[in-house]
C-alpha cells in the first residue's frame, strides 16, 4: 500500500461506497472485510492511501461477490460466453497449401465450373 498525498476518489473507491450504501455496510465492516484497522480504510476511502487488489478481493470473498463485480459494480460482469447471441456463428479457417493440392481439396468442396473461377 502506497501512502500519497490525495490520490482523489479511485472509481474502485467510488464503488466500494456505492457497495456500503447499497448494503447498508459500515465503513468498520468494510475495513474488517479488508484485513485493516478501521483508520486504515478510513484513509483508502479518503484517498490518501491505496488500496490493494488483495484487499478488493476480500472484501469481494466476504460479500459473496466476483472480485471483477467490484470493478463494474453496480453493473454485473457477464462472461462473454454466457451472453447468448442469435446470430449464426461464423468461423473463418486459414490453410496453406501447395498449388495442387489446392486444386484438389477445392475439387472435393465446389464442382470444376466454380474451380475455373478461383484459377483466375
């Protein structure tokens, strides 16, 4: 932890008073959350002192939250994988080969007029 003079109110910061608003959680539950002394946390919420990213992810254990749910909050971060999308998904494949087996493979995939047209 990094001691400065008034870093000015993180974003990290700002939604770590969000989460104690929210919550209706105290600033001596955060701390204690965070592994600090009270007048420790005092001093990362003032900005005169930063917070680590070891205490952002205990006190993201002790809610029950993603330690990535800090970061976005009030937003809740979705894994690109989860969203669920309509469209038709897409794969573009890339192979290297020599100039007759290209013709080959193209032969097994389109009929010889369309090969005609891929030679030009």
């Amino acid at each position: 932890m990094k001691s400065k003079k008034n870093l000015g109110a993180h974003p990290v910061v700002l939604n770590l008073r969000k989460i104690m608003n929210d919550k209706g959680i105290t600033q001596s539950v955060m701390a204690e959350y965070a592994g600090v002394e009270p007048s420790q946390f005092s001093k990362i919420m003032n900005g005169t002192v930063q917070i680590s990213l070891w205490q952002i992810s205990n006190i993201a254990t002790s809610l029950n939250m993603d330690i990535i749910d800090i970061f976005t909050y009030p937003e809740k971060f979705e894994k690109r994988s989860s969203v669920v999308d309509n469209n038709e998904i897409k794969a573009v494949l890339t192979i290297e080969l020599k100039s007759d087996m290209k013709k080959k493979i193209l032969r097994m995939i389109f009929d010889k007029d369309d090969i005609e047209l891929l030679d030009k």
